[in-house]
C-alpha cells in the first residue's frame, strides 16, 4: 500500500512539475507606433458631351 501511495504522490509531483506558468507584465518602455503615411487625392470632373458643347460656343460663360 506504501507502494501505490509513494508512486501516487510522486506522480503528482511530476505533473504539477510540467504545468506552464504565464506572467502578464507591462512592458518597461511605452510602446511606439510609427505610421508614414502618404494620402494623395486626385479629383477628375467629367462633363457631358452636351455641357461639353454648350461651354465650347459660349466661352465667357464662365
């Protein structure tokens, strides 16, 4: 009986030997983000080819 209590107790000291231990801790530096960015925009206006033509015969219209 010795025997299978022994080989109990040392089995569970084995396994609680092996489980993973995970630490949460904030980081020593604050963290920094860097972001280059480029935004580029380009606007293209189409007209009709009537507004097209109406601009055309009457150049001071605008």
């Amino acid at each position: 009986m010795k025997k299978i209590a022994l080989g109990t107790a040392l089995a569970a000291f084995v396994a609680g030997a092996c489980s993973p231990t995970v630490r949460i801790e904030a980081p020593d530096k604050p963290i920094e983000i860097n972001l280059n960015v480029k935004i580029d925009q380009e606007v293209r206006v189409k007209l009709d080819r009537e507004v097209e033509d109406l601009i055309a015969d009457n150049p001071d219209l605008f």
